[in-house]
C-alpha cells in the first residue's frame, strides 16, 4: 500500500518521539468541551457548594470564586503554553520530562495519575449523591427506596448509583472515541443551556432573596473551629469549592493527539474553559446563594446545594434544577474517563505503570478500553470509605476524595510550570506563548498551588483532629494520608528500580510493531 505524507499534526507528533496510534477525529470546539466538560460547574459548584458554605459563609463564595477562578487562569495559562510546545497524550508527565529529565517526568506522571483517578472517583460519587436527591424526590422506590430519610441507607444507596455510573461511563468511553468527542460537544451545551435556566428558576421562583449586602458580606463558620480562626485556616477551607471545581482541565492536554491543530486547539482549550467556567460558575453560585434564606433548614442538612434548592423551591422547581446538574455531573464522569484513560495510556506506553503491557493496549476501534478499566476499577477503590459516614451521615470520605483531587492534580499541574520558570529564556515556546509575560505568571501559579497543597492537607474539623479529645476517625481527612504515602510508593519504587528501568517517553515512532501498520492514516511517509 502506497505510502501517503503526514499531515502537519502528524508530523508534530513524530517530532515529540510518537506515532500517530489514537484516531485523529476530534475538532477544536470539542477539545474545549472536554476540558468544560470536566471542569463542569454542574458537578463542582454544586457537589462542594457545602465547603464553603460551612468554612468561611457567603463570602468565601460570593467573592472567593472570581479572586481564586483568576488565579487558577494563571495556572491554566502557564499550562496552555506548554500544551502548544508538546501537545501529547501524556500531556503534564511529558511536559516535565523534557523540561527537567526522567526523575521529574516519574513523579509528575504519578500524581498527574493520582488526581485523575481522583477526579473521575469524586465527580461520579457527586453525580450518584445528586441522582440519589433526584430518586427521592420522585418518590421512587424500586429494588432500592430512594425515598428513605436513614443516613446510612442513603449512603448505600449513593454508593450503588456510583458503581453504575462507573459501569455506564466505561462502557461509553471503551465503545468509541467518536461518540465521546459527540457527547462532549452535547455537554458543552448542556452545561450552557443549564446554567441559563438554573439562573433563572432561582432568580424568579424563590419568594424571597437573601440582600446583596448579605451575600457579599456575610461570614459563618460551622466548621466547628474558634471564631478567632476565621480568617487564616477556617476560610481557606473554603477554597476548596473553587480549586475543586476548577481541575480536569488538562485534559485539553491529553486529548491533543485526537485534536486536529493541536498546538493551537489544546492550549485555547485548556484556558477558555477555564475561563468560561469561572463566568458561568460564579452566575451559578450567585444564584443559589441569594435564594439561601431558610439558613436553619440548610444548616440542618449540613449547608448542601441541594437544602438551598429544596428550601427556596417548588417541588416542580427543585426537581427540574436537580434534574440539569445531575445530568451534567454525568456528562463530567464521563469526560473524566476518557481524560484519564488516556493519561494511563500515554504512561503505559512508556513503560511507567505496572502491567503496561495490558493497559496500552487499543480496541480495533482505538480505543484504550484496558486503560478505562485501569480508571474505573481505581476509582472505585478509593472511594470505598464513603460508604461510611460521620455521626449525621455525611460522607466525610468524599470531601477527602475531592481535597485528594486537588492536591494530586495541581502539584501535576505545576511542576512542569515551576520548571519552565526555571529554565527561563532558554525555553523554546511554541505557536501559542505567554511572552515575556511567564515570568510573573509561572511564579504566582507555583506559589498559589503550594499555598493550596498546604491548606488542603489540614482538618477540616475538630473531630478530624487526631490529638482532639472529639477525635472521630469518620470525621477524619485522610488526603494527606494518601498523598504522603503515595509520594513514598513512587519514590520507593524509583529507587528500587525505575531508575534502572524508566527512560522516559518512548519513540514509538521509530517502532514497527506499534500502532496498526495497515491503516495508510498511521505509516509514516
């Protein structure tokens, strides 16, 4: 079969040290979807909405969001450039290898692995807590009464909803990569139109807002910590709504290799999603947040999203805002999958993950349905602790499963930034650049996240207190637990033997065995 000449994209790819394997059938908008897809403000602002609210008030929402949404945009920034420079599925990992060497990639690809395995736990459980609100509210009682008010029945029951979702989501990511581009596009859409409504319903169906004065000046703390604590530790764990909300978004990265112009296409999508996200979230949470008036109601329910909406609402009302977060949260589980799977893949293909054998391997629809499993079966293991709650039932390992996210993710997101920083002027950019303007860019970012590492690590309440006399191991936040033992396994590991064994990217390109040599779209000309 006649050789054909590689396309511009192609011919980027093999520069980086790959050959063109996952199909290439992905458009600019549908780049962008995957990121706002996951970022999602149907999932995040809806599912943390509690964090904020209990740590640190309205204002912690009201003017936390757009301060930390642009310093999250620093960080999306100094990540965009870097997409443009390498624009592969390893994305994060790949970026820190050829900035700073293979010790630096090993440990980026594992906590970049860790936050994405993370995310896809942690927004699937949100969307089958949110389902689980949306069955009761319907009455529905079939094999499962969702109607029941027992803590720990609800929690069996959210925890039965995740596992289907998981399945659901696997089955959908393993089946086509087309049909994952065409649902994102959908969400993309979704997460649009639903934000317009949900703004709406909750501007005009309440019978009374709370006062401006009283969203953007108000300050609680029902975190159980001293008053005199508000300002330095109560209220940055607020935070953790924003910076939640607003992780995922490399996957604008990841899915580089299905985008056509990548160079350009990742690294817009990447910082416009973050961008519309943090407009369209904070119209959001506005929202809700006005219409918050039955404050002892909400209180009793733990500060959730859905005791706003279930108190200011009609029950017609509630249902319908339920109804377009739940699905966008299920469109957000299923863009986690794909982003993550195909960060498995890429680390596979490098030789990183134990059993890479198995999870580099495609479908013949080029899918990497091992790497999906790898996801799904994770995800669910971690997540297991939320099938016990605290005394009142609240799934207090979720929340840890949310701060794990953060934290992994974002240490993945600014080691390659912290090391482009370092390297200066000597740094080549790309088609798409941040000039001479990285210089402050990349230090904020990098101080921010640290900062963020720091804070999401602590208790998040007295009970959560090992040393507390009210210490309770349900209360406790066991992120920090995970993190520190995870950087110990990767080290461990690194010094048994990947630094033996691991090289680095591997140049499939220079590979016959790799890829499908009879499709013409894969042979290098």
């Amino acid at each position: 079969m006649a050789n054909r000449s590689l396309t511009a994209d192609e011919q980027r790819l093999a520069e980086l040290g790959y050959k063109q394997e996952l199909a290439r059938g992905w458009s600019g908008f549908s780049n962008f979807a995957i990121s706002l897809t996951i970022i999602c403000i149907l999932s995040g602002c809806f599912t943390t909405y509690s964090q904020a609210w209990n740590d640190g008030g309205p204002v912690a929402i009201s003017i936390g969001w757009p301060v930390i949404s642009l310093l999250v945009l620093l960080v999306g920034l100094s990540m965009a450039e870097l997409a443009s420079k390498y624009p592969t599925a390893g994305g994060i990992y790949y970026w820190a290898y050829r900035l700073g060497g293979v010790r630096w990639a090993w440990f980026t690809g594992w906590f970049n692995l860790l936050g994405l395995v993370a995310i896809t736990a942690a927004v699937d459980y949100g969307a089958a807590s949110f389902l689980n609100s949306v069955l009761a509210l319907y009455g529905l009682h079939f094999v499962l009464n969702f109607a029941t008010t027992s803590p720990s029945a609800i929690l069996q029951h959210t925890f039965v909803l995740f596992v289907l979702i998981l399945a659901a989501h696997s089955v959908i990511n393993v089946f086509s990569s087309h049909l994952v581009s065409l649902l994102n596009r959908i969400s993309a859409w979704w997460m649009l139109g639903g934000v317009i409504v949900i703004v709406a319903v909750m501007a005009f169906a309440p019978a009374s807002h709370q006062s401006f004065a009283w969203v953007f000046g108000h300050r609680s703390n029902y975190s159980g910590f001293p008053g005199g604590m508000y300002a330095f530790y109560v209220l940055p764990l607020g935070f953790l709504l924003t910076m939640y909300t607003f992780t995922g978004y490399d996957a604008s990265a990841h899915l580089s290799e299905e985008t056509r112009e990548a160079e350009v296409a990742a690294p817009r999508g990447l910082y416009r999603s973050i961008l519309y996200s943090a407009v369209g979230g904070w119209a959001v949470l506005l929202a809700i947040t006005f219409a918050a008036t039955h404050i002892k109601a909400i209180n009793g329910a733990g500060g959730t999203s859905v005791a706003v909406i279930e108190s200011a609402l009609s029950p017609g009302f509630a249902k319908l805002v339920l109804d377009i977060a739940t699905v966008g949260q299920l469109f957000c589980g299923m863009g986690c999958v794909a982003a993550a799977s195909r960060m498995v893949f890429a680390f596979s293909r490098d030789g990183a993950v134990p059993g890479h054998a198995l999870w580099r391997r495609l479908s013949a629809k080029k899918t990497p349905t091992w790497s999906v499993l790898f996801v799904v079966t994770w995800s669910l293991i971690i997540t297991i602790p939320a099938l016990f709650g605290n005394k009142i039932g609240t799934p207090v390992a979720f929340y840890a499963v949310t701060s794990i996210t953060t934290i992994g993710l974002y240490i993945a997101y600014v080691l390659p930034v912290f090391l482009r920083w370092r390297m200066g002027d000597r740094f080549e950019p790309g088609v798409w650049n941040l000039g001479k303007h990285y210089r402050w860019i990349n230090l904020v970012a990098v101080t921010w996240v640290v900062l963020c590492v720091i804070i999401f690590c602590l208790p998040g309440s007295p009970a959560a207190v090992p040393w507390n006399s009210s210490f309770s191991w349900s209360d406790f936040n066991y992120a920090p637990v995970v993190t520190i033992v995870l950087a110990l396994g990767v080290w461990i590991a690194w010094e048994l033997k990947a630094k033996h064994t691991f090289k680095g990217p591997v140049r499939t390109v220079d590979d016959p065995d790799v890829g499908t040599p009879e499709d013409p779209a894969l042979m290098p000309a």
